[in-house]
C-alpha cells in the first residue's frame, strides 16, 4: 500500500507541552496571533472557524492524498546519499521534494489550500509572488481545478523573474503587477490584500508560507507536514528507526523546514537545524538571516522576528536566493529559536553556492539555490562535528527544491 494514502494524523490543539499546535489565538509562545485591518477580519475569521473541521474531513484527505500522489507525485523519496556521506562522515539522507511537479515542495500548500477554499464555495483565487514560485504553484493547481486565478507581483520582480510570469500566464493565471514603492514582494503582498478586502465572498487569498495571520502559519504547516510523515515512515523502512539524529532544513518564511519538522517536534532527541541566508555576510547590510539581525515586531499580519531598523521600518533583505530574501520568519520559527528547540545557522551566498556545485558534483543533483543553504548548514556542522564523532550520525536535509529556475546565476559562477 502506498503510504501517501494514510490520512494525516492531526495533532490537538491547545495540548501544552506540544511544539506542533499554536493556542486558540494563534499564538506558538509570544509569537503569533492575528494583526488585521478591521475590514479582513470577516475573511480571516471564516477561515479560522473552517478550517480545522475541513481539513479533518475524509472526503478532503481522501482527495488531497490521491491530488498528493497522482498530480504532485507524492511519496518523494527518501535518497540515501552515498558519497555526501562519505564526504562528511554521516549518514546523509535527502529528502527529495525538488522532485514534486513544479519543482519544489510549494505545491504541497497550493494543493491543500485551493480544496480547502472550493469547500468554503469560493471561486477566485489571489496570491502574491516575489520570486513567482509561489505564482507558479497556485497558477498550476487553479489550472487543476479551473478557478479564476489572480496573482499580484512587483513589476521589478516580473522583470527579473519574466520566465515564471510566462508560466504563470501560459496557466491561465492573471498576473497583475504591483507598481507603488519598491515595486517588489511586500507591495505585491498590499495589492493582494486590498483585493482581498474587495472581494470577501468569492475570493480565497493562498499565502505560500508559514507566514500571515492566524490560522495561516499553522494551516501551512499541517500541509507541509506531509514532508516529516513521510520521512519517518521511509527512514523505519530504511534503518529499523523512525527518528534521526537531525533534521536540516533552510528557512525563507519557513514553510519546508516547518513540514519537515512537524513531526519530529515534540522529539527533543531530534536535533532540529534551521538554515538562514546570511547573504552576503552578516555585517555587509546585505544579509537575511533575520533571527541573528531581527527583533520582535509585527509584519504581515502575525508578531515574529523580523529585520527592522531602531525605529521599526522593514530593511530590505538581500540573498543570492529569492526564495530565501524574506525580512521575517514564521512566528513557529520564532519560537523555536527563542526557546531553542531549533538550532538556527546561516550560510553566505558563497557557501551555498559551493555547496550546490559540491552536491552537483557527489550527487548528480543540482538543487535549488534556497536548497543549498540547507546543505551549507549540514556542510558548517559535520566538518566541526566530524572530529570528534565516534559513530555516523543519521541527518535528513530537506532538499526544497529543484536547480532548474537557478541556472542563470550558476552559469555566473562556475569556475
Ligand atoms: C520558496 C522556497 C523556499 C523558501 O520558502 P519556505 O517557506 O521557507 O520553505 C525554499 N526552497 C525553495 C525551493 C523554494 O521555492
């Protein structure tokens, strides 16, 4: 029996000692909550009261799990790594999800929100993109399901990302651009909730990551969680325990590192490693490792740490990797690193790009520049730990995505 079609188990809310679950308010520790204008609170509202009831319905894991398998091409496999793991003197396993249809682990989310809004009667769907990943996904499963899709994105962005407007386009989407301030992610992100605002009855807002109001983080993750259901059940298969030393993971918003965590946080023998991009180091200004220059304030609508300056404006985050440019984290993440479940690193755009050529070369797989960071992170950990360890430690690293979108940039870089 293929294992994607067990249903996802759903953890209780409210149970206090779980990691997994935010309270009733949306709060993981003192992160979290719901910051909204007045005239989103409807919307936002339908949701959080719909939600918990509609994911745990049959009919709807019934449907998500054969969407899962059939269209996103779910179980991803779980590859043991040979030659990384000679390299680094551990058991290196990757977790494949730049092998889900579109090229990283986003569809997922797309796939679970767009059921969730058919079953609350909407029929437009609106989204924002920075890199167009997130457009790319949400475009594909409207597609899917022939609902009207609207995804607003900077115009700078829709130049400097014109081959995944092209896609989006080429899947019936509408892209509308976005052309106050910086012409980027965050004005995108203002355009979609004032059509959001507009459109109360018809309309479902699909945000990409573990990011956004309540119940937004939380509903994310559940989908995404897929990614440590699914880890557990082929690492039992691969060496007789569910359970590794360390679960690796690089973190934009948060939303693979969150799936690939979920059920493995309430293990606290699990380590635990969250990626950050430190861009082009952390005191150039040009960084996005945000629990290392953040500090707590409110950003699309949930409080979490974000990069602000001393009078609490958002600084421009900067990576190598789009996906990863972010000035915040999911409130989760927040608490993670507050309370130190997680261990947080980060990695310069030159370590992830070494990273990616080495696993190129050991691999045959070329990931996804965000992907990289999480194997700059495994790359910092096992050369330290490697002189001291007796036995071969177990580590899965989420590999997010795919290299294909980053071509470009690694053609600038070979040497
Ligand atoms: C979008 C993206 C990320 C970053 O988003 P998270 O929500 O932090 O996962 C990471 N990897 C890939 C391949 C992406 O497309």
């Amino acid at each position: 029996m293929s294992i994607s079609r067990k249903t996802i188990t759903l953890k209780k809310m409210n149970s206090e000692k779980s990691y997994t679950a935010p309270d009733k308010h949306g709060y993981y520790g003192q992160f979290g909550g719901a910051f909204i204008p007045e005239m989103l609170y409807r919307n936002v509202e339908e949701l959080r009261s719909k939600y918990l009831e509609l994911i745990a319905d049959i009919n709807f894991q019934r449907e998500l799990n054969l969407l899962l398998h059939d269209f996103a091409g779910r179980p991803t496999p779980l590859y043991f790594a040979e030659r990384l793991s000679n390299q680094y003197n551990a058991n290196i396993y990757l977790k494949r999800e730049d092998l889900c249809h579109t090229g990283a682990h986003k569809i997922n989310n797309t796939i679970g929100q767009l059921l969730l809004a058919q079953r609350m009667g909407k029929k437009r769907i609106i989204a924002e993109t920075g890199a167009g990943q997130h457009g790319v996904a949400t475009a594909t499963v409207c597609a899917l399901k022939g609902l009207d899709c609207i995804v607003y994105m900077g115009e700078k962005d829709m130049q400097r990302q014109a081959p995944n407007v092209a896609r989006m386009k080429m899947l019936g989407a509408k892209v509308i651009p976005a052309i106050s301030g910086s012409k980027t992610l965050k004005d995108a992100t203002n355009e979609a909730i004032r059509d959001w605002i507009n459109h109360p009855d018809d309309t479902h807002y699909i945000i990409g990551s573990v990011v956004g109001p309540h119940p937004y983080p939380d509903m994310v993750a559940r989908f995404q969680s897929v990614i440590s259901k699914e880890i557990k059940e082929q690492l039992k298969e691969k060496t007789g325990t569910a359970f590794p030393d360390y679960v690796i993971a690089c973190v934009g918003g948060g939303s693979n590192a969150a799936g690939a965590f979920y059920h493995f946080l309430d293990e606290e023998n699990v380590k635990l490693i969250a990626v950050e991009a430190a861009g082009e180091g952390l005191k150039t200004g040009k960084s996005a490792a945000t629990t290392v220059l953040g500090k707590p304030g409110i950003l699309h609508g949930s409080k979490s740490l974000l990069m602000q300056t001393a009078d609490g404006q958002v600084v421009e985050p900067h990576s190598i990797s789009a996906g990863l440019d972010y000035p915040g984290i999911g409130p989760l993440h927040a608490h993670l690193f507050t309370n130190g479940r997680a261990n947080f690193l980060n990695a310069t755009d030159r370590e992830a790009l070494n990273a990616a050529f080495e696993l190129a070369k050991l691999e045959g797989i070329i990931p996804a520049l965000e992907s990289a960071h999480a194997l700059a992170g495994l790359k910092k950990l096992f050369t330290e730990i490697n002189e001291h360890a007796k036995k071969r430690e177990t580590v899965v690293v989420c590999l997010s995505g795919r290299g294909d979108k980053d071509l470009e940039t690694y053609m600038q870089h070979i040497s």
